[in-house]
C-alpha cells in the first residue's frame, strides 16, 4: 500500500530546502540551528547526492512505521478490539494526506525517522513487558536517543511513554519512575550532546536563535 501511494516520488527529485539539505548534511544540522544527525548526516552519509534513494528510505521507513504502528495497536488493544482495527489503523496513517509532506519531501525526512525511531522505543518496551529481558529494555532507550537526534519533538516522549505503560499497561509506580528517570537520563543526554555541538540547547526557526546587538 505504501508503495502504491508513495512510489511515484521516488523520482520527484528537490523542492525548496532539500537543497540546503544536500549542501548542508553532513553538519548534521540546518541553518535554522537544528541538530539532526540521525537524519541529515546519516542521508548524507549513506546517499551522498543520490536524490532517488533520499525518496526510496522515506517511503520504506514510511511503511516500517505502519508496521510497527500496527503491531503496537494490536498489543495495546488486543483485549478490547477486534484484531483488524489495528491493521485498518495502519493503513489509513499510510494514506492520510497529511503525511505527504513528510515522505515526499527529503527536507521533512526528520518526521519520517523520528516516528521509526520513537515507535521502535515503543516496541521494544512492548517486548520488555511481555518477557522482561533487559535487552528490550536499554534497546528501547537506545532507540529513543535516536529519535531525539533525528527529531527534537520526541521528546514528548518523555512523558507519554510513561503515561502509555501507568495507563494502558498498569505498571506500578516503581517501575513507571525507573522508566521516567532512564529516559530523562537519555534526555540529557542528547542535550548535552546538542549543546557541544551546537554551543546551545534549543533550536530555533529563523534567525530567533542569534544574538541581537541593541
């Protein structure tokens, strides 16, 4: 499905900022002061300037998140909804209109990895709940540090992914509060990160992040 939607932007080739993108990725961050490595380095450093496989990994991540989407909808609901409702859910975020942006243009790409990245956490604490092997457990942070690089509004995460597991999943208090402390850990961590590269904590669009002499 996501082929049929998608694979005709595969050769769509730039609009707009992807220039900026191409020229700039490989600083892992754009002229608006976002630190993006997990996406604009690593395109940059897997593709270099071949356009076609920029469009081709949005569209196959594209479809790994519905994947991942379906299968998380199927363990959170599956006491409660029929087992279809899940996969209906999935296809109708592959079609949503809304979601072209990010998958035809290479400058939106960050939306695209994010989501993998973020739902990939969820998936791994998932299989952590379901068998409780540590291996889930650190693989979901490892993955929630990649999407904060690939996105900076993942870090809502840091307080839906608890909710998600205190809620839907009836962890105890205990356990939510390791949960929120290892991901606040991970939180800082990227800030950190951020802040040595980029000499700041927040981005910002436009020129808000500059100094402005009075």
């Amino acid at each position: 499905m996501t082929f049929l939607c998608y694979f005709i932007s595969i050769d769509s080739g730039l609009i707009s900022d992807d220039y900026k993108i191409l020229l700039q990725g490989s600083n892992g961050f754009t002229d608006h002061q976002f630190f993006r490595p997990g996406t604009f380095w690593l395109n940059m450093a897997l593709f270099g300037r071949c356009v076609s496989l920029y469009h081709l990994c949005n569209v196959i991540l594209h479809a790994g998140n519905a994947i991942l989407l379906w299968y998380i909808g199927a363990q959170w609901f599956k006491a409660k909804l029929p087992s279809y409702r899940p996969f209906l859910t999935a296809i109708f975020f592959v079609c949503w209109p809304t979601h072209v942006d990010s998958v035809v243009w290479i400058s939106g790409a960050a939306s695209v990895f994010s989501t993998f990245f973020f739902l990939c956490s969820l998936y791994c604490l998932f299989q952590f709940d379901k068998n409780g092997k540590s291996f889930y457990f650190l693989t979901a942070f490892a993955c929630w540090f990649a999407a904060l690089c690939t996105y900076e509004s993942t870090w809502v995460g840091l307080w839906i992914i608890p909710m998600i597991f205190y809620w839907k999943r009836n962890w105890p208090w205990k356990k939510i509060l390791r949960l929120f402390f290892s991901l606040l850990l991970v939180f800082l961590s990227y800030l950190l990160l951020r802040n040595q590269f980029m000499g700041d904590w927040i981005g910002t669009y436009g020129e808000l992040h500059q100094k402005v002499d009075v």
